[in-house]
C-alpha cells in the first residue's frame, strides 16, 4: 500500500491523491522499477525534472497515476496551497527576459483530478506574474517565474 510507503509522501491536490517519493524512491522509479504495478513515465528522462525542482524551495515534483503509467506533476507551492503548472520556457516580448515559467491555465494537467472543472476554475482567478524583470505581461500565463539571479 502505497499510503503505508514511509518513502513516498502522500498530498491531497484538487481532491486528487498525489505522490511525492524521497529521493531513494525517485532513483528506483528512474531505474524503471515498478511501484504500485505501475512505471514512470519515460524513466530515462532522468533527473533533470527532479533536479531542477530541488533547486527551488517553491516548486514540488510529484506523480499521479495515470492510464498505464506513473506521470509527472510540477506543483507550485503558493503558502501551503499546491498549485499544478506546466513548466514553459519563456521569452519577455518587452525586454527579452528569458526563464522558465509555470502556467496553471494548461487543461490536461487537470486530468485526474474529480475537480477537473473546478480546478481549472480556480486556476483561471489566479493572479497572475509580469515579467520579472521589466514588470511587462509575459507571453504566456504564469504564477512562477524563475529567480532574476538564476537566469541573467
Ligand atoms: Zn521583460
């Protein structure tokens, strides 16, 4: 049972059971190890995903179980409330700023989700980030851009 799994942390996101594994339990999934009867996702796809998360305290890489396969989910932590988003690269129109930012108006990464409508609802009356450098409307919709000192 994965809820008995002292290895993999268990978040309740839009009424939907997602799964946080520590980094041994990444490392198997990655190996292509089975959890729960399920695979990640293209497994040799490897640690980028994860490591880029760990280097911001804001971001969280969780799975969900999906059709066949375990999938990966890119939460934004927005103080205690974990918001799903899909990782974009971005380039500001005003000033050139480029980095990576996080959409949470993309539908499919409701999908899952017994919320799904209510969810994307909710994502939608988001506040949404300018560009962090010059404050111009980004291209795209996001609430998490990467740090200025991390992309200049
Ligand atoms: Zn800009």
């Amino acid at each position: 049972m994965l809820s008995s799994n002292s290895s993999i942390a268990v978040l309740i996101v839009d009424g939907q059971h997602l799964f946080a594994p520590n980094t041994e339990a990444w490392r198997r999934l990655e190996s292509g190890e089975e959890l729960d009867a399920y695979k990640l996702f293209e497994p040799a796809r490897g640690a980028s995903e994860r490591e880029f998360a760990n280097r911001h305290a804001d971001l969280n890489l969780v799975i969900e179980k999906s059709f066949s396969s375990w999938l990966r989910l890119v939460l934004v932590d927005l103080g205690g409330n974990f918001q799903r988003v899909h990782l974009e690269y971005l380039t500001c129109d005003g000033c050139g700023w480029k980095g990576w930012s996080g959409n949470p108006w993309v539908p499919d990464l409701y999908v899952g989700s017994p919320e799904m409508d209510q969810a994307l609802q909710r994502a939608y009356d988001l506040e949404l980030l300018d560009c962090p450098r010059c404050g111009e409307k980004l291209p795209r919709a996001s609430i998490w851009t990467e740090p200025l000192s991390k992309t200049e």
